[in-house]
C-alpha cells in the first residue's frame, strides 16, 4: 500500500545541487516469494512409508516416515532442520497438508522435497503441478521511474544522482 514503510533504508548518497531536495518514489510491482512446494496430505497420514529428501539453499537432510505418518509429524521432523536446510513447514488449516517453503525470499531460494516413495508423497508446486523443487521470485519494482529488480527482499539502486540501499 502506499506510504508503507521499508524494514530498513539507507541513503549512501547523492549528488544535488545546494540547497535542493531529491524525493524518492518507490513502486513494487510484484512481491518477492520464497520457494514453495505444497504435499496434499490426508487424514489417514501417509499411504506408505517413505524417506524424504529435504534440500533448501543451507542443505539436504533425509527423513523417514512410516505408513500412516500423519502432516503435523512431518511438520514437527522438518523444521527440527530449518536451520540446516533452509526450508521450514506449516501445516494446513485442514491439519492435512504440508506446506514447505525457503526460509528467505528470492530467486536464489529453492525448496526442494524428493521421496522414494512417489505413490505415498509427491508435493505439487504452488500451481499444482507434481514438482520436486521450486524456486523464489525477486521483487521487480521502479525507483524514481527506474526499472530495478531485488535480490530477495533487498534492494540496492545505483544511479547518477542517487546510491541507495533497502529492505522491503
């Protein structure tokens, strides 16, 4: 919304003739997103077992689940290594589904969730889409009219008149 406030700014500097003033207009045109890969559970729990292969930008750790594994059991064993993957569950308001996705936003933030069982696991990316691994988006947006992309929620413009650093 407009005349939201960043989480953090710093105006390195610019180069105005005295005694003139220099406004910046900020405009996000998407926000940025974490990767996110979505495993629709059921309320029976698993239908089989499997190991998971949870790997996110930090690293990989392997889980295994018996048949029968309900959601929020997969959710309490994953974010044990949030720290240690980069990848953090939720677990759906229905208490059936998995949500996995990248700790930070950006396009070089990934999610990725393989099993070796597909018939007892097969996460579908945000669209639904039977996928292993998704990756994050930059935030595209203009500064003063200027096109400039993020790298995650980070911000750094350069210009002739302007060097500015923010967090949205």
């Amino acid at each position: 919304p407009p005349g939201r406030a960043f989480a953090s700014q710093c105006l390195n500097s610019a180069s105005l003739s005295p005694n003139s003033t220099l406004s910046v207009t900020v405009a996000v045109i998407a926000s940025a997103q974490t990767g996110q890969l979505d495993f629709k559970g059921s309320s029976t729990g698993l239908s089989g077992s499997a190991t998971l292969s949870i790997a996110g930008t930090t690293g990989t750790v392997q889980l295994s689940f018996t048949s029968a594994t309900k959601s929020s059991a997969i959710v309490a064993s994953v974010n044990q290594f949030t720290n240690s993957t980069g990848v953090q569950a939720t677990l759906s308001s229905d208490s059936k589904s998995v949500v996995f996705t990248s700790s930070n936003f950006g396009s070089n933030q990934f999610v990725s969730v393989t099993s070796n069982n597909s018939s007892a696991f097969t996460p579908p990316d945000s669209k639904g889409v039977a996928n292993t691994t998704n990756y994050g988006a930059d935030a595209p947006l203009t500064v003063n009219g200027a096109a400039v992309k993020s790298n995650g929620l980070n911000v750094n413009i350069v210009t002739a008149i302007l060097q500015a650093t923010f967090t949205l």
